[in-house]
C-alpha cells in the first residue's frame, strides 16, 4: 500500500553544487529550508573541493546526468519552487534555464554564486551570459551581494545594480548589504515601482553559507504562500539568527547554525 503523501511540506527543487565541508551549497540548501517547513529535492550542479577557507575546485557535472535527475524528480514530484545556487558552467546554467521554461508557472529564486566567500572565482564570462539572458528573465527574485550585483549589470552603484538588473527581466532583486560600511546591514528589495529597506544588527564575523541560507529560506517562505515583501523579511530574520548562532568547525569561516524551527 503506498505511503501518505506528504501535502503539509512544499517542495523545492534546488540547482546548486555540492560542498563537502557541510556548510555551503546543498547541506546549506536543505538545512534551511527544513527549518522554513519546506522539503528540498537537491539536482546537483557541481562537486567541489572546498574547506571553510576557500574553495579550491570546482567540477561540473555531465549535462545529460544533471538533466536525468531533473526530469527523474519533476515527473514524480509536484514541485512549488525552484532555487539555483553554483551553477559551475554556461552549459549547465543552459539546461537549468531550459528546465525553468518547461515550468514558467513555478517561480525561480536565483543566488548568482560568482566567487566564493574568500574571493575565488567561480564564474566565468559565458556563465555570467547565460545568467543575465537566459536565466534572470525568467526569475522571480535574485538575491545577490553588492559585488555580484556589479559583475550582472556592469555597474557600481547599488541602485544602478538593481535597475540594471530588473530590467533583464528578473521581477524583484534584494541586493545585500553586507559589503556596505554601514552601521547595520540595510538589505534593500527593489521592484520596478518599489524599493523597501530592511535594516538588521551587523554580525562581527566571516560566513560560510550565508547566501544560501538566505536564498533558500526565501525559496521556503514563498513556496508556503507568504507574499514577498513577507518571504523576504522572514528569511532575513531566519539568516541572522543562523549566523548569530554560528560555530567554527574548522580553521576558517563560520558556519551556520540552521537547525532550528523558524516560526
């Protein structure tokens, strides 16, 4: 007799790499969005060697196994939304966006992973093409930092960024604040129309994960119906309470700490 279905958890499809140090990437992917009552369904995009200092290789998968599993999940399982982390190649950015227009009724969280947290470039020129012409147009929200706001759109204001990048077609943008030299963070989210700033307490510490851990608590909320001004306050909250719990497993940034249910 087949098992109950499980309707009380959306799921997320989550395109992102593999870190095998536990704190970036697909662990940080469905850390996060059990703890936003979510379940997550990981296509990996790449593995990695990485520890909690740098990431020092990356290594795509094979484009036809990545859209195997892909097709293997969206046959069986109903899917609420989709979020994309490393992508590690244009090819494999191609086939997500291909994948995306198969499914236009499903939103897209996008977290442009361009460099590692230490500075190590995990994005190429065709890569960062096919983001901004075949992937942006069709998402719903991307959440980059200031400096991958500025390799998208080629500008160097942050409010340049954003229109920059709205007008590739994404339809809502929440640029971080961590990079700024302000006081707190003011996380801005823009609309065409809008823009509305979310001002939280500066953490003194270097993170491993933390733009996961935005991205996909994001994807959560939105997949459990919360609007976006809402999704986004949510996950901004839950992402500062993970790294204000944050611990050091190794030598280097902090991880953190996800584990626990965010009302």
């Amino acid at each position: 007799m087949p098992k109950q279905q499980d309707n009380k958890h959306p799921v997320i499809m989550c395109f992102s790499g593999h870190d095998p140090s536990g704190g970036a990437g697909l662990q940080a992917d469905i850390e996060a969005i059990q703890a936003n009552h979510a379940r997550a369904c990981t296509v990996v995009t790449a593995l990695t060697v990485q520890d909690s200092f740098n990431v020092q290789q990356v290594i795509p998968v094979e484009v036809d196994l990545f859209q195997a599993s892909a097709d293997a999940v969206l046959n069986d399982v109903s899917v609420t939304v989709f979020k994309t982390g490393l992508l590690a190649d244009a090819r494999i950015a191609q086939t997500v966006a291909d994948v995306a227009k198969q499914y236009t009724e499903i939103p897209l969280v996008i977290d442009p992973v361009l460099a590692s947290g230490a500075g190590s470039e995990l994005a190429d020129a065709k890569l960062i093409k096919v983001i901004q012409e075949q992937l942006l147009p069709l998402a719903t929200i991307a959440t980059p930092n200031l400096p991958e706001a500025q390799r998208l759109s080629g500008e160097l204001d942050a409010n340049a960024c954003a229109e920059k990048i709205l007008a590739m077609g994404c339809r809502y943008v929440l640029l971080t604040g961590t990079h700024a030299t302000t006081d707190n963070v003011i996380n801005t989210l823009y609309s065409r129309k809008t823009r509305t700033e979310f001002e939280v307490e500066r953490l003194n510490g270097d993170y491993h994960g933390s733009g996961c851990t935005l991205a996909a608590s994001l994807a959560a909320n939105l997949a459990n119906d919360h609007d976006i001004n809402t999704s986004v306050s949510m996950a901004l909250d839950y992402t500062w309470q993970s790294l204000k719990r944050a611990q050091a497993i190794g030598k280097g940034q902090l991880y953190p700490t996800r584990n626990f249910t965010h009302d």
